[in-house]
C-alpha cells in the first residue's frame, strides 16, 4: 500500500509553477497555468484542479516536464493528477472532492480524424477557395475572416478544413485556445449545464467563451432549439469583440437557414461566406490516386481511375465506398482491378450481377452503426457502451430505426448488436418516428445516414 507524503500540497505546486514560469511565455503562464491549484495529496500523486480546458492543455503540453519537476521538488511523489471536483480524495493537507481526468486529447476532434491537415486535403476547382480561406483563418486567427463559414452538402471536406484549422493552431500556436466541436455536442452538453446548473454551467461557458479559436461543425443544427440558440448568440458575441476566431460549416448558406433567428443568420454573414461545391472529374481521380496509395490498393493504370471516377460524381464519401466496392470485388473473383471489372462491380449497361455473400446479422449492424457514427461524430465503443449521454441515446435511436426499416433483422437481433432488449429497440424506434417532422433534425441526419449507406432516403 503506497503511503501518502507529509508535504503540503499547495507548497510543492507553488514550487513547481515558479520552476516551469521560466519555461513559457507569460501570457501561456497567465492563461493556462496560473488557474490551477493544488487540491490534495493521495498515494504519490499530487492532485491539480482548474478549468478543463486550462487542464486539458497542461497536461497535453507539459505533463511529462511537470512529474519530472515534481519528483525533483517533492521526494515520495511520483506524478500530477488533474481532477475536476467530484470524487473525494484525502490527504495529510485536505480532503476534497475530486476526481481523476483522463487526459483528454485534440480538443473534440472525433476519432479518426486527428490526422486531417491541409496537407492531406485534394485541391479542385470546387473547393479551392474554401481551402485558401481556411489556410489563411488557420495563418492569422481573427484577423482574415471573421467569422469563416463554410457551407456544402456532406462529404465535399468542410470537416476536413475545420480539423485541419485546428491541428495547424495547436502545433503553430501552442499559446492559442483551439476547440473543436459540433452544433450537436455543444447542444448537448448545454442542455447538461442548465440541467446540472452551478458549477457546471459556468465550466460550460468558460470553455467555450475564452478561447482564442473556436470551430463547429453542422451549425445548422441549431434550427428549432431557441434556448441553444440563444446560448450561443451570446458565445458568438463574446467571442467576436475579444477578436477570437469564428470557423461555422453548414449544408446550406446561412441565409438558407429559415428556423433561425435573423439575428444570428445576419452573424454568420459578418466575415466571409464560401461554398464548396462537387468536385470535378480531375479532382476525383487525384483523391482515387491518394486513397490507393494510402491504402496500398493495386490500380494499374489511369483508365480505371477515371472510370470510377465518373462512376461516382456526388461527394467524396461516396467516391471512398466506390473504390473500397471495386477493389473487394476484385479481390472476391481473384482478379487485378481493370475497367471491365469496374463496369461489373459498380453497375452498368449489360453488367452481370455482382456475386456478392449475404452479410451476417452483425455485420450489417456494424455496417449501420458506422454510418451512424460518422454522422454524429461519434464513437462505435461510446454508441455500444452503457453511457447515457444525449447524443448517444440519440444515435442508439437512429441506428435501431435503420435497422429495422432497411434489414430484415428481427427485435432481438437488432438488441443484441446493442446489448440491449428488444424492448429498448422497439421505444427507439417509435422516439424517432414520433420525433421526425420534415425538414427537422431527425429527418435530416436520417438522409444523410442512408446516404452514407447508398440507399434511399425516408420519406418526409
């Protein structure tokens, strides 16, 4: 059993505030370091608390200096837990409440999508000066266009430029406050702060009104919730007179936005409106080019790029699932990707049948599930855990209703790809069909959920 250390807590932690000043700038010092104090001592850990987003870049940025500060200042100390004030913990100086913080990394930016930069995105005419105008936002944040809003249908890039923004502002401006988010998330986690009230509702405010950059994503989604909408009229204001940058995307202008308030559309059209658009046909075959090569897919000549190319002209989404379809066909009848075998796998005049196998049960949940997924920015482990999140339980629902209108899969099937019970899946479905109005934000992620899965759209 590991004995706590006798030294005072705060003692050590002034101690090794003062040694790590030396080492940032005053402002970082001011801003991210100067919040956080020292709540307790328990087992060789040293317990700092503060606000999230004050810890989050601590420890992101200078965890490992600080333990190696901490075992040299305090002998018996072995590492710095950042808390944030709900589970107790005693030691010789205090007892409070707190609890340990996993360090949380990338500030909001979804699984999968950490590794986005502008190095990375496809240059076309349809998205060129989206692309130049998010480089010059990420280049001299509040100063080129404020707010940026960004506006196109799914899978055109607009997540693409705003993670990439806010992965440029973290490794060339460590000093800068950068969250990422979407117009769901924020929706719910202020629904959580009016809920809980207290400190929570000022933790909420605090991340999101004192940050150098803020992005969101899907802000269109904050049609028909006026509370929501309300919350953040006044974030966008606070934000603006500090100067701090505004990025927005969207699947339509904001003037298109009819459910919301005018005083927010005309916001969103202070700074510089750009729309990306379908990429064209050399722009599809140089993404085919760079997914082949990332993905080590053998395409032996410029024929078969450009065929699927001309296959799948929507959005790059669908592009992606074209080549993945080509490719596992070719690979299912032993055969070297060639433009006949394209016409055969992706459909055309006199093509034969594509012999395909009937996917399991489990696979055409996960299948679902992932579209889902993508969608809402969520994670497959969070959807099929126990969490009880808003935006979860929202997705869980959507999933269920997919599932059960676009498979031949049973209730209980359906419940065990959630390790849930038919009856569970049997009140989602009936939650979405009672909650999806045309136009609304359910029918809406519903289209773009089918359209991840290349099938038809419900019915408005």
């Amino acid at each position: 059993m590991n004995e706590t250390p006798t030294q005072d807590p705060g003692a050590i932690w002034r101690g090794i505030r003062e040694e790590l000043r030396t080492t940032l700038p005053a402002s970082a010092y001011e801003h991210w370091l100067e919040p956080l104090k020292a709540v307790g001592a328990q087992g060789g850990r040293l317990y700092v608390a503060g606000p999230e987003r004050a810890r989050e870049w601590f420890s992101r940025r200078y965890g490992v200096a600080a333990n190696e500060v901490l075992r040299r200042h305090a002998p018996g100390f072995t590492e710095i837990a950042f808390t944030d004030g709900t589970l107790e913990v005693s030691g010789p100086q205090r007892s409070g409440e707190t609890s340990v913080e996993s360090p949380v990394g990338g500030g909001g930016i979804p699984r999968g999508l950490e590794t986005l930069d502008f190095d990375r995105f496809v240059i076309g005419s349809g998205n060129r000066f989206a692309h130049s105008a998010s480089l010059a936002v990420a280049e001299s944040p509040g100063e080129s266009y404020n707010p940026l809003f960004l506006y196109g249908a799914p899978g055109l890039g607009k997540t693409h430029l705003l993670v990439s923004i806010a992965n440029y502002l973290r490794k060339q401006r460590p000093d800068l406050s950068v969250v990422y988010t979407t117009a769901e998330r924020f929706t719910s986690e202020f629904v959580t702060a009016l809920r809980v009230k207290g400190e929570r509702s000022a933790a909420f405010k605090e991340r999101y009104r004192g940050v150098g950059c803020l992005l969101i994503d899907d802000i269109q989604f904050l049609e028909g919730k006026p509370s929501t909408e309300d919350e953040f009229f006044h974030t966008f204001n606070e934000l603006y007179s500090q100067g701090s940058q505004i990025v927005l995307s969207s699947d339509r202008p904001p003037e298109a936005m009819e459910r919301l308030s005018s005083r927010l559309r005309d916001r969103f059209a202070w700074g510089l409106t750009v729309e990306l658009q379908d990429p064209d046909l050399a722009t599809r075959i140089t993404l085919l080019r760079r997914l082949a090569v990332e993905h080590a897919i053998p395409v032996p000549d410029s024929d078969v790029l450009r065929q699927i190319a001309q296959a799948a002209p929507q959005n790059l989404r669908r592009l992606e699932g074209a080549l993945t379809r080509v490719t596992a066909f070719a690979s299912m009848i032993g055969e070297s990707p060639s433009a006949e075998l394209v016409r055969r796998a992706l459909g055309g005049a006199d093509a034969p049948p594509v012999p395909e196998r009937e996917a399991s049960a489990e696979e055409q949940l996960e299948r679902i599930q992932l579209a889902v997924c993508d969608v809402l920015h969520l994670s497959l482990a969070d959807m099929r855990s126990a969490r009880r999140q808003p935006n979860l339980v929202r997705g869980r629902q959507l999933a269920m209703y997919v599932a059960r209108n676009q498979t031949d899969l049973s209730l209980a099937q359906i419940a065990r790809g959630f390790d849930r019970d038919h009856s569970t899946v049997l009140s989602s479905i009936r939650r979405v069909e009672k909650d999806m109005e045309p136009g609304g934000d359910v029918h809406r992620a519903l289209e773009r959920i089918h359209e991840r899965l290349h099938i038809d759209p419900p019915a408005a």
